[in-house]
C-alpha cells in the first residue's frame, strides 16, 4: 500500500549507508519477534498489539454501559500524544471519505484542552462547553501532567456549576491504573477508568483507547482503519520472516533517513493537502521526540503546497541545503465528483475558454513542485500510497510508527523515552514551589 524511493541523492553518498538497509530488516524482524513473545513492560512494545480490533469493541461496549445519558460535543483534556493522535484523524478521516467519494459521517464537534496554558483559549472553551452538553474525556497516563490537571479543573469547575448532582457520570479518564486511587480523583471519578497499557507510549498510543475511545463516543466508524493497521504489521512480519533477503520499502526508508541524518538534521515533511496539516503535526512529534536525543535525529518542519511555496518555498529551493524533502502523496487524485472545468481569470494559454480538471490542475501543481525542487539540489524521500482511505490511512500511521523505531535503533537511541521532557517538567513544576 506504501511505494518509496528515492531521489537526488549521490550514488556514493547513498553507498556510504548501503549496509543500514540489511541491518534495517534485521532490526524489523527482531522488533517484531521481541514483541510476540511477552515482553516486559519496560519495552514499551504494547502499541504493537492494538490494531486488532479489540480496542475499538471495548471502546463501543464502554459507551453502552456507561453514557447512557446525552451529550453532544467531546472535550479531550491531553497533551502530546494523548491528543495529537485523535486530534489528527478527527481532521483526516472525513477528507479520506471524501476523497473515496462517499459522504462523512455525521460525527459530534471534539475540542482538545491541555496543550496550552492560555487564559484567551481557556475562556473560548468554557464558554463552548457550558454552551454544551459536555462529554470530558481526561487522558494522562499516571495523572500527574500538571497542564492537562489544570485545564481539567478548570472545565470541571463548569460542570460542577451546570450539573451539580451528578457532573461525574460525564467524565471519562483513560489511565495506565490506579488513577482513582489518588488524592483528587478518588471523588471525581465515578466512571469506570479505560485502560491505557503501561507498555504503551504517548506518541505510539492512537490505535489504544487513547485515540479510539474520544472518537468512537463521537460517532466515528474505526473498523476499516484499525483494519489497515493490523494490514501493516502482518505484512512487516512476511518482511521480517525473510529478513537478509530482501529490504522492504519500510527499511529501505528506514535505512535512507538513518543515512540522510548523519549530516542532516532538518526535515521538510511535504503534503499537499490542508486536511493533512494534523497528520504531518503527528509525524512531526512521532520522529522528533523519538529520534532527538545524544545531538542526533531530525525535525520534522511541515510544509504545505502550494501554500507553503509561497512562504518558505523560495528558502527551500535556493536557501542552504541543511535538509531534505519527504513527500507524502498518492497514487491517484481521488473518487469525488465535480470541479472537472475549473477555469482561471488570467487565461494562461492560447485558449482563453481553456478549462481543467481539478484532479489535474493537482497533479501538475504535484509533479511541478518535485522537479522543481529537484533541480535545485534537494534530495528527496517519495512516500506514495494507493489512494486516501481510511484502510490507507491507518496502513500508513503504523508503518510510520514501525519505520520509527528502526530508524531510531539505526541511529542508537531509545525511540520510546523523552528525558528531556521529563527534564522541563521537574523544572517547572520545581519553579511553581
């Protein structure tokens, strides 16, 4: 479902890391084996059984034992990966139906709270909330992530104030156990706590109930999705069953970007859709905060064409070339209908009735960008899938998320701990004493 190659790299350059792409397979098929033979929970290789259908069930069956009341909007109280995740297919998934040519599903408005501290966005929320039959949906893995505790209050301190006999049945908190145990939630929370696996990280969890669950209380249909996930891992697992024989796409990206990275420690993650700004935002936090550790990874910086070319794009065809280009497209331009004679003002030829499909007016704009930017020096990683889907879309995040961790281990780091994150919040909670 996924197509890779490369483009504008020197073949002696690309020789210098050619051994990454047999090492790369190894690394896949070790991953894989470790995480089919109970692993401990230190090895943070739970994300790897998610997509399997059990997640989204439990999800459904929550909902009809425990909202048995109205609501109609969703309130996530997360940061980094207990939102960026759903935050993303919230956004992606209607734009996959549509580009499959079928409606979107009639889905209740998700806002996300506990990424900022902001009094202007607090009282945006508030005001939207008590507007509202609110669902909160409280997401941190041991409950102590002072930004999402705050911003949680906060909202509760409303819906204390508009349901004040029984305000608790409308939160939900998603945690790795024990939260209700603890001094301040052992009265809010009257619901049964979803379970967060403790082997599981904030950047790996969409598949688990931290992605699935705000979205299947929203009215969200998962199954094809989590369907192209489970897709992904069985087809990683024929590659790592033949490991030595023969690289697949996924190491051979793997292996690229390890390569890439030695030098190189920018990356313009390309897209050419404004639906997809969520997905590249994703991206971003899955390779940087894996990979960025011992003054080694890349950051992801997402550009947005044609938009983008318009800003940055004059930096990225004649500016230093201390980066290199991921472009994320597909095979074809989508199902929908209609915008076949779309026309410009400027009549640009000879023609000036001259008319365009939209499909083609995008796939010009596509291929010209790559040139373009080709010619100037950039070197390029092409990821091309079939078409946008919600199977394809969830093929493509779990391949992400395997192509990750092995370009990590090719580079020597962990791809599962964030010691400097830990290291700003010790500090700033130290300065709040």
């Amino acid at each position: 479902m996924i197509e890779y190659k490369l483009s504008g790299v020197p073949e002696f350059k690309r020789q210098s890391w050619e051994g990454l792409q047999d090492k790369a397979t190894t690394l896949l098929s070790d991953l894989l084996e470790e995480a089919s033979s109970s692993p401990a929970p230190d090895a943070m290789l739970g994300w790897l059984s998610l997509p399997q259908g059990e997640v989204v069930e439990a999800c459904k069956k929550y909902q009809d034992e425990n909202l048995d009341f109205f609501y109609d909007s969703i309130f996530v109280c997360g940061t980094g990966g207990s939102q960026l995740g759903c935050r993303m297919l919230e956004e992606v998934l209607p734009f996959c139906q549509y580009m499959q040519g079928k409606e979107a599903l009639a889905t209740m408005p998700i806002y996300y709270v506990g990424q900022h501290v902001s009094a202007y966005e607090f009282s945006k929320t508030q005001a939207t909330l008590k507007s509202s039959q609110p669902l909160l949906v409280f997401i941190s893995k041991s409950g102590t992530t002072f930004e999402t505790s705050v911003s949680a209050n906060f909202l509760i301190d409303s819906m204390k104030e508009k349901y004040p006999d029984n305000y608790q049945r409308r939160i939900v908190a998603i945690s790795s156990g024990g939260l209700e145990q603890k001094p301040g939630f052992d009265e809010l929370l009257k619901q049964p706590v979803l379970d967060l696996p403790k082997d599981v990280g904030g950047r790996f969890s969409v598949f688990s109930s931290v992605g699935m669950a705000p979205l299947c209380f929203a009215g969200f249909e998962l199954h094809e999705l989590v369907e192209g996930a489970r897709q992904c891992l069985e087809d990683a697992d024929e590659v790592g069953q033949q490991a030595g024989l023969q690289a697949s796409g996924l190491c051979l990206f793997a292996a690229d970007r390890a390569g890439l990275g030695k030098e190189q420690h920018l990356e313009a993650f390309m897209y050419g859709e404004p639906a997809l700004e969520p997905l590249a935002l994703w991206w971003q936090q899955l390779f940087a905060e894996s990979e960025g550790k011992d003054q080694k990874g890349a950051l992801p910086v997402p550009v947005q064409w044609s938009r983008d070319l318009h800003s940055v794009g004059q930096w990225l065809q004649q500016g230093p070339k201390v980066y290199w280009q991921t472009f994320l497209q597909s095979k074809t331009n989508g199902k929908f209908s209609g915008m076949e004679n779309m026309r410009s003002i400027h009549a640009s030829n000879s023609d000036p009735q001259a008319s365009f499909d939209i499909k083609d007016i995008k796939f010009s704009l596509g291929k010209a960008v790559r040139k373009a930017h080709l010619d100037s020096g950039n070197q390029q990683l092409h990821l091309w899938l079939d078409e946008w889907s919600p199977k394809n879309l969830g093929y493509f995040m779990q391949w992400s998320m395997l192509a990750c961790v092995v370009t990590c281990k090719l580079q020597g780091v962990n791809p599962f701990d964030q010691p400097g994150v830990e290291a700003y919040k010790k500090q700033f909670l130290n300065g709040l004493v």
